[in-house]
C-alpha cells in the first residue's frame, strides 16, 4: 500500500504540478495551471479524489471496487480511490 507522503511526492513530481489547501487544512488539492486534477484528505483510510472523463469514471467504478463517484465532488467528473492496496 502507498504512504501519504509518496502519494504527495508521485503527485508533485508531474510537470506544472501545485498543492494548495484552499478547502482547509485537512485536504490536499494539486493542481496543473490553476485546474483541480486530485485531492488527498488528510484522513484515513488513504483515498484521492481524480478528475476523469466521465465515460472513464463509469467504467473505472464498474470493474474497480474501490474507485466510487467523487466524494463532496461531481460524480460525473470525479472519481474516489480508497488506495487499500487492490488496484
């Protein structure tokens, strides 16, 4: 299973990339050119949110237990991965 610290660290390192806490200081928002790509909360178990390609996000949710419609998010675009280790 992945660390927080190496999920913050894999996330920073794509080109462009900014974290940002603008929704409080319990959750991580990365962002490329001001746009919302991924949120981590602080909290457990270790889950991210993504933004996806709606068609995607379905097909991802249908195969994938741990992937779920975006927490707090559009479930349209955004999908919540619990990191448990099975993906």
């Amino acid at each position: 299973m992945m660390e927080r610290s190496a999920l913050h660290a894999y996330l920073l390192a794509k080109p462009g990339t900014t974290e940002e806490r603008p929704f409080g200081p319990e959750t991580a928002v990365f962002k490329v050119m001001g746009k919302m790509f991924a949120l981590v909360p602080d909290d457990s178990p270790l889950r991210i949110n993504l933004k996806c390609d709606p068609n995607d996000a379905l097909f991802l949710r249908d195969i994938y237990t741990a992937v779920q419609p975006g927490y707090h998010m559009n479930k349209r675009h955004w999908n919540t991965v619990t990191l448990d280790g099975s993906i």
